[in-house]
C-alpha cells in the first residue's frame, strides 16, 4: 500500500468518520436529556448572523494573510517578480527558492492563527464580539494550514507538496507528517470549542449537553454555513471548484468535530451568548463590505511586488 492510500484513508477518518462516531455516540447518551431553554430568541439570531459575518470577515483575512506571506518572500528573492491578486498569487522570473516559499503561506496562517488562540486563551478581548473574532481568526488559520500538509504529502503540485519537494522531503517523512496534521484537527477543535463555550458569553445559563450543543450550533456551525456564500464572492472570478473547494474543507474540518463533540464532559453549563444584550451586526457587516471592496477593486487587477 501506498503512502497516498494511508492518507486518504486517514483524510476520511478525521473529516467524516470520527465526527460522525463521535456525534452518534453523544446522541445515545445524551438522547433522554431534557431540551434546552432557548431564551432571547432574536437577540439570538442576531449572535448568530454576527458570528457569520465574523466567520467571512476572519476566513478571507486570513487567506489574504496566506497569499501576502507567499508573495513577499518572493519579492526579496532576486530573478522573481510575484503579483499579488484576491484569490490567488503568480511570479515571472526563475529561482529554486520560489518552490521552498510555495510554503511560507501555510506557515504564516498556522501562526496567525495559533497567535489568536494564545489571545483567546489569555481571555483577550473585552467583549464576547471581539472574543468572538478571535476565536474565527484561530480558527481560520489553524485549518486553513493542517489540512495544507496533507494536501502536500499527496501532491507534490500543492504549495506544500512543492516546498516538501524542494527540501528532499521523504516518502515516510511525508506520511508522518500528515498523519500528525489530521491528528491534529480533532485536537484543536476540541480546544476551540471549549474556548467558545467559555469565553463567548452573556449571563443566562443553558445547563447541561444539550445547552451546550444548541449554543455551539448557534454560534459555531449554523453561523460557518451561512457564512460560505459570502465567502465565495470574495473569490470569484475562478474556476468553481476552486471557488467552493477550499472554503468547505477549511470549514468542515473543525466545524463537524467541534459540533460532533458538544455532548462530552466540560462542555456542561454554559452561558448563553445572547443573554446579556442584542448583538449589533453593523460593524462586522461594514467590516466584511470594505473587506469584499479591497478584494475585489484592488487585489482582483492584481499588485505588483516589483
């Protein structure tokens, strides 16, 4: 068997098969738990419109940060001239480097990322909005990188397979690397959805599993559904797949997991996001349409690095 084989078999494990396990293995015990009160129920709403605008707003800013980590590298490189667009990157010009910072992305959105889950778990942010945004931004770019190393392992075309290239990377090299980037995806989401649960918050407690499964659903996965039509704008025009393809994957990769394991310990009482005061969608919705404004005037002619 091939190392691809085992990749893909573990890339079904991590993005279907475990959720799906551990979501049916919540339903059984918690089947016969009392259903959740549901106070508020527009201010509600209201959270959950703002976290997916929050969700579109931290997707496409952490992809800009991506692309901009790709092309600046380049353009300190002599013989490469990149060009900076709002879905993509390109170069002219030769240098063996530009297949090594094919990788750089990658590294800058896992770190971008792993800075925000550092602020979250520190309890920056002085309101559960803010927080709110910190937990996309964690989010966004802690799996907009893991799925990337797979990606790589099976593909030496990827940005990550083309840097794994350059360094000599071996076949059992890529294989274990891999396989600890999936083994990574249930980890993290597990951590974010805890960091959801206890710092987004207003005053009215939602007890047990069922509460928490609701709030999640609320502030988690209803809002990364929403939120992905509005996400492709940002990317058109392209080739639809890769409109649609890399918006799902980052989404589902923590989303299903996260909502998946809802059920289990320490994720009991919770507070109820909406509790406290009406969430207001204004900023967040300015933020995303001058955001859409800069990709799609600016970025989308393309900027030149040169």
């Amino acid at each position: 068997m091939t190392g691809g084989y085992f990749v893909g078999i573990a890339v079904l494990l991590v993005l279907v098969v475990g959720p799906a396990a551990l979501g049916l293995a919540g339903w059984f015990k918690t089947r016969r738990a009392p259903p959740a009160p549901q106070p508020g129920g527009s201010v509600r709403w209201r959270w959950t419109l703002m976290s997916a605008l929050l969700y579109v707003f931290a997707f496409n800013l952490t992809f800009f940060i991506q692309e901009l980590f790709l092309v600046l590298p380049k353009a300190l490189t002599p013989g490469l001239r990149p060009t900076l667009f709002h879905n993509n990157h390109r170069w002219e010009g030769e240098n063996p480097l530009a297949s090594l910072f094919q990788g750089t992305g990658a590294l800058a959105t896992l770190l971008a990322g792993g800075f925000c889950a550092w602020l979250l778990w520190r309890g920056s942010g002085k309101s559960a909005a803010a927080r709110l945004l910190l937990f996309w931004m964690a989010y966004s770019g802690i799996f907009m990188a893991l799925p990337q190393v797979a990606i790589g392992a099976l593909s030496t075309q990827s940005d990550v397979g083309m840097a794994m290239a350059y360094l000599g990377t071996t076949q059992a090299a890529k294989l274990t690397a891999a396989l600890l980037a999936l083994g990574a995806i249930p980890l993290f989401a597990g951590w974010l959805r805890q960091r959801l649960l206890d710092q987004v918050g207003g005053v009215d407690r939602i007890p047990g599993p069922t509460g928490s499964k609701l709030l999640l659903f609320e502030l988690a996965a209803l809002p990364a559904v929403l939120a992905l039509p509005a996400i492709f704008l940002f990317r058109i025009p392209r080739d639809w797949t890769e409109v649609v393809l890399v918006p799902v994957v980052v989404t589902i990769a923590g989303v299903f997991w996260m909502q998946a394991g809802a059920w289990r310990p320490g994720a009991g009482s919770v507070k109820g996001a909406g509790g406290a005061a009406a969430a207001s969608v204004a900023w967040p919705l300015c933020a995303v349409a001058a955001l859409l404004l800069v990709f799609q005037l600016l970025l989308r002619p393309g900027v030149r690095f040169y």
